[in-house]
C-alpha cells in the first residue's frame, strides 16, 4: 500500500479555514452573529449605492449635456449634488440664474435620484408577502444579486437612460435585500433586549454607509474614474452574497424540507392594524427632513452662508457621531425601560421637529451642523425605537413572521425618499427655503403626541415566554407559529381582562373584519 501523499500548506491551511468555519457555523449564537454581519454589510452597500451617485451623477450628466451641445458659446453649469434648480432660494437675483440648462438637468436628475424609491414603493407590497412565504434567506440572496446587477450597470453606463434603468433596479434589489435584512435580524433575535440592540446595529450600518458614501464617491470619482466606486461596491455585494450562501445555505436539502412554514398575516390587514399604522406613520413623518434637505440644503447654503463645496459636502457628515449616540442611548433605555419605546420615539420626533425649525435661521456653518446633528440624533431616537416595535406588535397580535411588516416599514422610508428629491424644489421655488423647512418641524412636533396611543403596547406579552399558552397549531418550520395573548390585568371585583388601550373602541370592528376575512 502505498504512503499518502503529503497534503501542501495551501491544502491544508483551506481545511483548516474549512474546519474553523464549520465548528462556527455548528454554534447558533455564532451563526446569528454571522447573519447579523451579512445582513449589516447588506444594508451598508444598499445605502453606499444610494448615496455614492450624489457627487458623481450631476457632473456626469453635466458632460453628457454638454456632449449633446456642442457650440462653443454654450456653458453648462456643473450641478451640486442636490435635485433643485440652483438659484431657487437666492432671494433677490432669480433672474441672473442660468435656467434654461440648468432646469432640464435638474429634473433629470431629480426624476433619477427618485426613480429607486419609487419603483422600491411599488414593488414593497409584492416583496413582503413573497418573503412572508419563502422564508429570509431567498429574498436577501436575491437582493444582493439585483444590487450587484445594478452596481455594475451604473459603473458602466453611457447615456441617461442606463442610469435610470440603474437606478431603478437599485429599487427592486432594496426593495427585497432591505425588507428580508431587517425582518431576518427581527426573527433570528427574539427576545429584547437583543432584538433592539441588533436593530440599533443594522440601523448604525445604514448611517454610515449613507454618510460616507459622498466623500467616497466624490474621491474615487475624481482620482480613480466613474468605473471604480462602483466596482468596489459590486465586489462588496458578491462578498456578501457568497457568505449568505455558505452561511445560511438557502439551497441546500435541509433548508427546503422547511416546507411547512406558517401562513404570516396579509400585508392589508397589517395595515388596518391601528398600532402599526401609528408606526408607520412615524416612520414616514421623521424621515421626511433628511429626505427633503438632502436635496436642497447645498444650493440654500450656497446663497445664503456663501458655503465652499468642501463645506455643502460635508455638512452631513459630522452628524453620523449623534445618530450612532442616538441608537446607543435608545437601545440601552430599551433595555431598562422597554415599555416606553413611545416615549422615546415622541422625543425623537420633538428633536427632529425644533432641529428642522432652526435650520433656516443659521447663517454660518457651526451651527448648521449642530441643527443637522440634531436632525439625525432624533431620527436615530425614532428608528431604534420603533422598528423593535413594529416586529413586537406582530408578535403579540399577528403571526410570528415579518416580511410584511417590515416591507410596511420600507413603504413608509420610500414615500419620503420618492417625494424629496422631485417636490423638495417645487416648494422651495413656490414657498421658499424657510417655509418648507418650519413645515416639516411643525409635523414632526404635531406627530410626536399621536405616539401616546402606543403607551399601552408594553403591557402586552408575547406567549412564548410563558409556560401556559395556547397553540393554534404545534410550532413548523422556521418560525413558530403561536397564538399571543395578553398580560391579564384585574377588574376591581377581581376578574381577569385585558388591558385597555387607546383603540379599544375601534378593536371590535377591526377584530371582525379579520375574522370576516
């Protein structure tokens, strides 16, 4: 017989990495970890790809116009990277502003900056009940491959209408890899206080990649081309895409023999949900700053503080320290005190509206940071509390599974995103800078007490952490599939009920319509 043959170092160092991946993945709680990486890197890249295009997109249509018009005579004024028309919030000169050029080329690029949010508002209501049905792993996979698609489409794009097509996949990938990220770290942590600080997480991730994304863009763009930003950001996207494979193995036989998964609870019905349609609403109102500002603030900066480009790029930049502070804080008061996550998300509404009140009135940019800083420190407040919030209603009111709550959650971000960078600079050309900046502080501030509805929500206790429940069915599958009641509380002649809240007088007509459907 003869000897075996030595195994070479490359060999055996694969084996190894081989062996240490598989004792990793033999652990859940390492495996969770794991999935929580996968699905932070997910939400980062979307978020990159969302923001990378702000300084690269407007000078690159600039030069495609410019390439279109050939005279000489004709100067093409290179965009900020905002949707208004510049020299809509000079205050005195609007007629010394280049209009005809410019104004085409910024509803180009405002249609494009809003074509990814809308198609993702489209294809939300379809993506949540298809992710409800298949499971969390699928849809994310299928995410990350449209986002790759997308990537190395805008790095190779050539004319505007490729980058529109760009942009809009970009939605339909967001609109999968987003939903099924968030509804996954929601299902793979249970029990709070993890589910709040794994949120706070993924939510930290978003920031930075939003955040980083223009410096990162605008330095590779210049230094390095169009092509390399992009390509970075693909091989991001298949990074992750094969870790998910090794990781959560979505294709192999023990996954799918998962096939008795329950039946999650239609995304109508959630909607109708008077304590979830509270949260989104929130969801919708603290978000519509950022998305408003993000478009205009850098043209009202140039003509109001005289702001160098160095500044309009990084006046939101600084603010990603008070939003991490913000998702820190959140989740550590969660943790000692879960049952007023309305409490804290109404704060962070108040924040964001007497943020969005004083931005008008800075005219340096120290202060404007600090007005933005704050911005982004409510939004946090609001996002770490209420996202926990809205997979804790469904766990106590619905069935344990969250795609479409969480796709009812994106719907909400994508509406301000979709309206920001087209009617941003309508009502700043009809109403001024000021008018539209105290009007989205005031809903914000009309909004925060709506959050008093959802005082009672803490009183509610999902079933599975008690001993004596009552099972619809045995739990199958993936999730368990478990009737939740409520905490009883005692009437003064000692009866048991339930908690009041604030819609228990419409609780019985929504009780029957579910029941009728």
């Amino acid at each position: 017989m003869e000897p075996a043959a030595p195994v070479g170092p490359a060999r055996a160092a694969a084996i190894k990495l081989s062996e240490a991946m598989g004792a990793v993945l033999q652990d859940p709680r390492r495996q969770r970890r794991l999935v929580l990486v996968i699905v932070c890197v997910a939400l980062f890249l979307d978020n990159m790809l969302y923001m990378v295009i702000v300084p690269i997109v407007p000078d690159y249509i600039a030069h495609m116009h410019k390439a279109g018009r050939p005279s000489p005579n004709t100067e093409v004024t290179t965009l900020q990277p905002s949707t208004p028309a510049t020299g809509s919030a000079n205050k005195g000169n609007t007629s010394e502003s280049p209009k005809t050029a410019t104004e085409s080329e910024d509803v180009k690029i405002g249609v494009l900056f809003a074509s990814k949010a809308i198609l993702q508002l489209l294809v939300n209501p379809l993506s949540g009940p298809f992710i409800d049905r298949m499971s969390y792993d699928v849809p994310l996979l299928i995410g990350l491959g449209v986002l790759f698609a997308s990537t190395v489409l805008f790095a190779f794009a050539e004319d505007y209408a490729t980058l529109f097509a760009a942009r809009s996949l970009q939605g339909l990938g967001s609109a999968f890899a987003d939903t099924s990220g968030i509804a996954m770290i929601a299902d793979k942590y249970p029990e709070e206080p993890e589910r709040s600080r794994a949120l706070g997480v993924a939510l930290a991730f978003i920031s930075f990649g939003s955040l980083v994304a223009p410096p990162f863009g605008g330095f590779l763009y210049q230094f390095a081309g169009k092509h390399v930003p992009f390509l970075v950001l693909a091989a991001v996207s298949l990074f992750d895409a094969l870790l998910l494979l090794v990781v959560a193995k979505p294709f192999s036989a023990v996954t799918r023999a998962r096939a008795n998964l329950p039946v999650g609870t239609p995304i109508h019905r959630l909607m109708l949900d008077p304590y979830i349609a509270v949260v989104a609403g929130a969801l919708t109102t603290c978000n519509i700053p950022l998305a408003f500002l993000e478009p205009t603030i850098a043209t009202w900066m140039e003509h109001t503080m005289a702001a160098s480009e160095w500044e309009r790029g990084m006046a939101w930049l600084p603010a990603f320290v008070p939003h991490v502070l913000g998702v820190y804080l959140t989740v550590r008061l969660a943790a000692r005190y879960p049952h007023l996550q309305w409490l804290y998300g109404a704060l962070g509404l108040a924040v964001i509206g007497a943020s969005s009140c004083v931005v008008p009135a800075c005219r340096s940019f120290a202060p404007l940071v600090v007005s933005l800083c704050g911005l982004c420190f409510g939004i946090a407040l609001v996002d770490t509390a209420l996202l926990p919030t809205l997979a804790f209603l469904v766990d106590v009111r619905h069935v344990s599974v969250y795609g479409s709550v969480y796709a009812i959650a994106d719907i909400s971000y994508s509406v301000a995103y979709a309206l920001g960078p087209i009617v941003a600079g309508h009502i700043v050309h009809s109403l001024g800078f000021a008018q539209l900046s105290l009007g989205m502080g005031l809903a914000n501030l009309l909004y925060a007490p709506v959050l008093l509805l959802l005082r009672n929500v803490g009183l509610l206790r999902r079933s599975r952490s008690e001993r004596d429940v009552l099972l619809d069915e045995p739990p199958q599958g993936l999730y368990d599939a478990v009737r939740l009641r409520e905490r009883p509380v005692s009437d003064p002649d000692g009866a048991p009920r339930s908690p009041s809240g604030p819609f228990d007088e419409c609780e019985d007509v929504y009780n029957n319509y579910y029941a009728r459907s």
